[in-house]
DNA sequence: GAGCTGGATGTTTGCGTAAACATCACGTAG
DNA sequence: CTACGTGATGTTTACGCAAACATCCAGCTC
C-alpha cells in the first residue's frame, strides 16, 4: 500500500454513485418504474424491467439506503454496546447476533467503549448519533446507568448480563443453575468441600456465580473456604492456583481461561488433576477439551443467547414498546477429564 | 421478556422521533437555526441556543442520521466482511479495526458470511445495499473473486490475509518471516529437523507459514518430514500429536490452538515437552502462556493490522482511488517454556 | 440621517427514494 | 361506437437535513 498506485485505478470518478434519475435517463423510463424494478414490483412488464436492469448494470447502480431509510424512517440496523471482544463469551454472543441478525435482514452496528466513564458515555453519544432502531448492550448495567447521557428515546434495549430485568430486557445464562450443576458435581463426587476461584468483583456474572457456590455449600453443610478472585485471565489463575493449599481437593472456577491457568499452576506445584485435585471450569471455549486434563466444565449456550437478543430486539422495534424481565438461557454441565473422586475421601 | 410490559412502558408513540422542525417550531426559530446548533455552528447567539436545547431536550430530539448521510453522500460507516469470529486473529484484528474507526468517527458494520459460494454471495448482495463507504474483507480472496457478484463500484476495499496485492489494497502479518524466526530458532538449539502441523490447504496463511517451513529446511539443507494437517482446531492438533513419530524432537504448528492440542497429545503419550519434543505456535493467543509448558510461539500484531486497515480505506475514501500493494506487518518469536535443545543431539 | 457593515436568523433548495395519485393505451362490454 | 376497466407507466410529493443564499437589524461613520 505504498503511496496510492496509478495503475488501474479509475480517476477520481464523480463522488456519488448513479442514482436512480440517472437509470432512469438511460433506460428511457421514469424513476419509479426504476424503484419498482429494483424492488421486484410484479407490475412491470417485461421487456421493460430487462432494460432497466441493463441501465442500472451500465452505470453500476447501487440503490442509496441512506435516501431509503429516510424514506422508510427505519435503518434495519442494530447497534451492540460491548467493552471488548476479549472474552469468548462476548464474542460468541456477538457472533450469534450477527447471524441472527442477518437472517432477519438487519445489519450489525458496533459500538466498541472502554470501561470508564468517559468511554460508555463517548459509546452513547455516538450511539445518538448513529443509524439504529434497537441497541443490544453486552455489559453490566450499573455502568450503563452510570453513564450521564441515557439512551436515546425511540431506541429499543436488551441487555446481555446484568440483573436490571425490573427495567430491561434482560437476556442471560443460567449463571445461578450452571454454578450449582458445577458446584454439586463436586459434592457428589465425594469432595468434602469446593474453593471458588472467583471472578473480578464487578462483574455480575461472576457475583452470581459466587452466590451459587456459596448456596449449594451452606445448603450441604459444608465448610466454605476462603475466596480466591482472578480478573477472569489464564495469568491470574495462574496466581490463584500457588495460593491453593495442599488440603483442596476441588476447585470451582469462574471461567475456563482461569481454570487454564489453575492447571499449569497445580502441575508445575506437582499436584495431578484428577487425582489430587478436581478442577471445573466455565464456558466450554473450544480449547476446553484440549486442556491437560480435558477439563469438565458449564457449557453456555451463547447461540441462544445471541438468538433471543436479537428476537428481542425486534419484537420490541415492531411492537414501539419497551419490555422488561429476564430470559434465562439454560446451561449444561460437560464432564471431561478433569474431575474425579478424592483419593482418601477421609 | 414475558410478553410486552405495561409498567413504565411509553404508550406506542409516533413512530419517528421528532425532527428539526418540530424542534424549531417548539424554540420558535427556523430549522436552520436548530441545525446550527445541532452542529455547533458559532454564529448562534447564546439565548437562542440555549433555548434551542432545551426545546432538542423536551422532544428527545436525535439527529436523523440517514438524512444527514443523504445530504452529505458518504456514511461515516465501513463494512467488514469475514466468515466467523472463531479464529483469534479474526478478532482481535476487529477488535482494533473497530477501535480505529471509532477514533476516526467511523463505525462499523459486521457482514458475517459463511463460506461457500452462495454464502459469500449473500453477503455481497447484502453489501450492495448497505450504508458504508469502504469495506475491510478478512478473508482468502479467492472467495471474493469467485463470488458471481462483484463488489460494488464507488466502494473502496482493504483484504486481510491474501496474496492479491497486484489487484487489492492487502494488510497482513509478515507470515513467511514470523514461520522462518521459528523454524530457525528450532534448528538454532540443535534440532536436526523440524516437522510442521500445518493449517488446512486452502488458507493463504496456512500456505505461506508452510512455504517458509520449507524454505529453511532445504536452505539448511535438512531432511524435509512429511506434512501433518490441521484445521486449525485444538482437536486437530491433537489427532496430528498421535501421528508424530517417537524420533521427532521438534514440531512448528501453525497456530497456537493446534498447538494445544499437540501438547495435550505429546502429554498423554508420555513424551515430555521440551525436554523429548519442542513445540512453536503461531499467533500468541492470550491463553499461550498458560500452556503447559507456556508456550514458545510467533507473536502477530492484530493491533498494528486493523489499525493499517483502517487506515488504508479511509485513504482510498478520501482520495477516491483505489490501491493496491501488500502492507506486512511484522511479528517477533516469543520465547517461552516449551523449546529447548533436543536431549541426544547425536 | 443616509449609507454601510456585519452578525444573527430565515428561506429556498435538493440529496435519492417510494408512496400516493394521475395518466394513458388498449381491449371489451353494452 | 362509446364508456369503462385494467394494467403499465409517469408525476408529485415528502422524508430530515444543511449548504447557499437572502434578509433583517443594530451600531457605525461621515
């Protein structure tokens, strides 16, 4: 891309591309037998529509949206608030949006902010700004109720992740149901007591996680040993897994990468999973299977999450009116490799 | 989302939004005036403006961006097309084309495609009528040139991971130098060959990362070991480790994914990682240091490319005129835990 | 006080499309 | 032979915005 090339390039032809006026003169008809050419009106005659398609492959036409939305007062677009595409679960759900999406005849608009305040309110003032008829936020709505400029009116919500179904459509994982499964599975494999390596306290899909946790052992009596907290990454559970101490026998992690991490951590301290430790994770990303032990694990069903988003989206766009409530998308427990009974259940 | 809540839901308003007009018309100015405010313009004095305001907010007013991009003829939007957001260069390179673009008031529309013929075709129809001035593809190109419907004049275009350089502006990571760093640095700690996972046959990027493989071995006049391919899956790699014979000690994968997989199969086989085998990957995903052993791998800059990317079509959008050229963008060998010289360099 | 200057505001216009309505040619029934 | 219906096509209009141009008025200068 040195410099821009002479070559082919075409010199800078007119900046805008032909309209239908321009078909129109060339084919000899009006604009709107034009228009209904190009939406597939049955009323118009035959050899008339081949020379109108021939016009519009002469001058390469390329119908304007722009002029059509403001027609239409409709974008068929929908915008996605995320912070990042790091985690697998946002790009999974982001992923399935898009397809969802697509299926329905509507575009996907992104909408990338950085977690400050500064940034979800920059996210939202370019939201006001740009051309959508519904908005799906992957985010935890605190931050989005933080945010001094709200959501622009006419503009319909679902939120992915967050406990505001009182105020929002509210579409989510069974975080509660998949921690249980988890948590329970350990138990019942003889394991006295689980540690929790939790996730980064602000996150309300690792608080629910916790909760889970937390409830299915009181619930059996047991003993709840002290927190561990990662920031969701392999490098922080890594850390959390030298803290372990030799007496565990079942970790319970908040997601997969940290369960990676984890791992690596017991293996190089000497300690075989399954034998010595059990570990579970969160997810089911794709290299879960190909951890040293594969590793059990919460599959979340991130399609059907993408799915219901965007469902609910559009029956709110049609309807003109805001629901609230929360769709819980239910989880599966995986069971691989990595969990076993403890070697002396003492 | 338990059917449409009646609660704080506002009552089926007017469709659309208020307009300057109804803006203008509650502030008692003309619509010219409420668009100079709207747009920042100086020659506004400041009761009127303010006046102007508070009328924007009672009405909830939001610029109608579909008219303002009908006035202008450009959209301040660009297309990416891709096939899937599985592979983490996929992402993290739209990651950063979305972070450009935004700081470049630019948003951006996704395009999932899947990759067949009518695939790619559905999202060139689609691209056809969509609001975007220039389109970034990830993906091979030959999917592009195959597709019946060409790309629509007036759009420029930025390709990710291809050889068309003659024909399309390209960005891509300097693939040939990063496999050579490692297959050399193999053979630099004594290995007396180097055999390669490969990516599937009908990747660009999978193709150069094996033709470098190639290249050094027979500049280093070493004996070439057959091909191993994958698709890019950990459980590709994984099904190629059990292939590998006991005499290899030194693999390069052409990606980290595959490269899991091979390790948890070299694990499962009782061969030790470095000390019996070496392994390299390729890409430096977040996880690779979480490996077991953390992994020695090719670091690529997705940061660096979607920001070229970007870069590139808002170039050809201003100029209006296409490019064309290869932009590489380098990499560097990360050294980690899973390389070491082989035990019996005899 | 006539004429001028310049800042603040208003009016006109057109971007490309498509709905609504108008027209026109042709065939057929009365 | 005329009136009317029908199907194909054309004309008008409005969507919301902003550039270009027009107007108006206060404050000056001479």
């Amino acid at each position: 891309m040195k410099d821009n090339a002479v070559g082919v390039a075409p010199p800078a032809r007119r900046r805008r591309g032909a309209s239908m006026a321009d078909v129109a003169r060339v084919a000899g008809v009006s604009a709107q037998t034009v228009s209904r050419v190009s939406n597939g009106s049955p009323d118009v005659v035959e050899e008339t529509r081949a020379r109108v398609l021939a016009a519009m492959k002469e001058l390469g036409y390329r119908p304007n949206s722009a002029a059509r939305a403001l027609k239409h007062g409709e974008f068929r677009t929908l915008g996605v608030i995320l912070f990042n595409l790091s985690s697998t679960g946002n790009v999974r759900t982001l992923e399935a949006i898009a397809e969802s999406a697509a299926l329905e005849g509507y575009a996907i608009t992104l909408l990338p902010a950085v977690p400050t305040q500064t940034g979800v309110n920059g996210a939202f003032t370019r939201l006001g700004e740009l051309a959508v008829d519904g908005v799906i936020v992957i985010m935890e709505v605190h931050l989005l109720d933080s945010a001094t400029l709200s959501l622009p009116p006419h503009v319909q919500v679902v939120v992915v992740d967050s406990d505001a179904g009182d105020r929002y459509a509210v579409v989510d994982t069974d975080q509660r149901g998949g921690a249980r499964a988890a948590v329970e599975h350990l138990l019942e494999l003889g394991h006295r007591t689980v540690w929790h390596l939790a996730g980064p306290p602000d996150s309300f899909a690792a608080q629910r996680r916790t909760d889970a946790w937390l409830a299915v052992l009181r619930e059996a009596g047991r003993t709840v040993p002290p927190l561990l907290f990662g920031d969701w990454s392999a490098e922080s559970g890594y850390m959390a897994g030298r803290l372990v101490p030799e007496d565990c026998t079942a970790v319970f992690a908040a997601n997969d990468q940290m369960a990676l991490g984890l791992l690596r951590a017991l293996h190089e301290r000497g300690r075989r999973v399954p034998e010595d430790v059990s570990v579970v994770g969160f997810d089911d990303i794709s290299e879960a299977a190909s951890f040293i032990p594969p590793l059990t694990t919460v599959h979340q069903d991130f399609g059907e999450v993408g799915r219901r988003c965007v469902e609910g989206v559009l029956r709110q766009i049609r309807h003109q009116s805001a629901e609230h409530g929360t769709a819980l998308v239910p989880t599966t427990l995986v069971r691989r490799a990595s969990t076993a009974p403890p070697r002396q259940p003492r």
